[in-house]
C-alpha cells in the first residue's frame, strides 16, 4: 500500500499524467478505484495533492 501511495505521488509531483494514467500505470483496472484508494491514504485526491505540491 505504501509503495503505491510513493509511487502515485511521484507520478503527480514529477509527470504531467492525468490520475487516469497514473492509475493505469500503477495496475488499477479502474481510475476511479485509485482516486478512492489515494485520498483514503493520504487525506485528498490526486488533483488536490498536485495542486497543492506543484500548482499544476
């Protein structure tokens, strides 16, 4: 779980893909699953933590 929360934080503060690549590149068959799966770990979704790192 926590390998995948670093590696989806590192797709969004170093790459420019959407959730939906990055849930696609990370194994999840279902964007929507990720979104859910990463902001129960880290309290805010994929687009807010990348806002909020990079403001982007």
């Amino acid at each position: 779980q926590s390998r995948i929360t670093t590696e989806a934080k590192r797709h969004l503060y170093f790459t420019e893909a959407s959730a939906k690549e990055i849930a696609y590149r990370l194994g999840f068959s279902n964007p929507a699953h990720f979104s859910s799966f990463f902001k129960k770990c880290t309290g805010k979704s994929p687009s807010f933590f990348r806002k909020q790192n990079i403001g982007f």
